[in-house]
C-alpha cells in the first residue's frame, strides 16, 4: 500500500525538542495518528484490527538517538516492528535514505526465507 508523502519527517538534531508541546496522554498518540496508525516504511497496519494488531506499530526515530537524532515530531515515524528492527542504529541523513535501506533488508530477508524457510514448510 502506498503511503501519501504529505508528512515527510525531517532530520533534526537533538537540541530542539518539541516532545512537552504534544497533547497529554499516551505519548506516542499523535504520531500514530499523525501517520494514520501504518509504518511509514512499508504500510503495514489496517482498519481491521487483527491486521493492525500483527503489525505491532512503534514509533522509530529516523535519525537514531545514538547519533545525535532527537525526540521532536519531525525525526519520529510510526513503524512496524520488523521496519524499525530492519533500520536498527543505521546512520541515515533523511527519510528516503531511511526507508531505502529498511526495504532493502526486508528484500534480503524475503528471499532468505524463500530459500531456507519455504522449502521446509512444502515438506
């Protein structure tokens, strides 16, 4: 499913923060609602809530907190587990660069299980 790019994170540094100026409640709401509850990276979610709950959503920071990545809206995106586990720490300058290297890994992995995965379960 194609996302809409009307929402294009942006990478920002860690000194400006805007994580007090959200709305009180579950902190991580309104990015969820902001990228309409899919991972940005793959479109996984859904309005049926089995599918939703499979995609077991995070919120991922697109330039990682260990290289100088910030709290503020603008560096956080909803992503799926398996996105945001594909992306790790990877050093990354944008959101495009982010979500290219998190489609490649999943591709490698697609293809590991067709090879490794999928002949067993045949048997």
């Amino acid at each position: 499913m194609k996302l809409s790019n009307e929402i294009q994170p942006e990478i920002i540094s860690a000194s400006s923060r805007d994580v007090a100026s959200r709305p009180s409640g579950y902190p991580n709401q309104y990015i969820f609602e902001r990228d309409r509850f899919r991972c940005r990276y793959c479109g996984a979610g859904s309005d049926r809530f089995e599918a939703w709950m499979i995609a077991s959503l995070t919120v991922d920071h697109v330039r990682p907190q260990c290289d100088g990545g910030s709290d503020e809206d603008r560096n956080l995106v909803t992503a799926c587990r398996a996105c945001n586990s594909y992306k790790g720490s990877a050093k990354v300058e944008t959101f495009d660069e982010a979500k290219a290297l998190v489609m490649e890994r999943r591709e490698r992995a697609r293809l590991w299980w067709g090879r490794h995965v999928q002949p067993i379960l045949r048997l």
